[in-house]
C-alpha cells in the first residue's frame, strides 16, 4: 500500500506535486496511523512517527514525492446568543471540557 510518512506545513510545499485532496473534519485530523481514502480515489496508509495535528492546506508527502492536500471539511457551527453574564458561565463551562 502507498505510505505517507511525512506532514509538509501549508504553504511551505509545491502545489504542482499534488496528485489529491482529503477533506477531514476537526476531529478527524489529529493522527498518527490509518487508512485514508483520498477524495479522487487514491488510497493509502498515513504512518507518521508520532500523532501530529493536520492543518487546512498541509500537504501528506507520499514515499514518492507526490502530496496529498489535507482540506478542512466544513462542519456545523453553533451560534449562541445570551446575557454576557450567563454568555460568560457558559463559555467557562464549554472550556472546562475542551470540547
């Protein structure tokens, strides 16, 4: 299977090295070891040596020099409107968990 074994910051690689892209939501780019499939079919095995944080526009550097683009998928937002005092409890209570 094609491994990729190497993270290239956004905007620090070559974008004609691209050959895909893959959309993954926030939850889904902290990694260190699994199958991706890639959104033109490309399939491969991420295997990096510790569970690193992808970015909207870094590039996955395949053994063979070509990259695939990690894009941020979108994702639900909630808007929450509230008293500034309540707005400020809630906040806290959202941070306390890291969700």
């Amino acid at each position: 299977m094609i491994r990729a074994t190497k993270v290239l910051a956004a905007g620090t690689w070559d974008r004609t090295r691209e050959i895909d892209c893959i959309a993954l939501a926030h939850d889904g780019r902290h990694r260190r070891r699994i199958v991706m499939n890639a959104e033109g079919g490309l399939d491969f095995l991420l295997e990096l040596a510790e569970a690193t944080m992808l970015h909207d526009g870094d590039g996955l550097e395949l053994e063979s020099g070509r990259v695939v683009r990690v894009v941020a998928a979108s994702e639900p937002v909630v808007d929450i409107t509230a008293d500034p005092h309540l707005l400020s409890r809630v906040a806290w209570h959202i941070g306390n968990r890291h969700v």
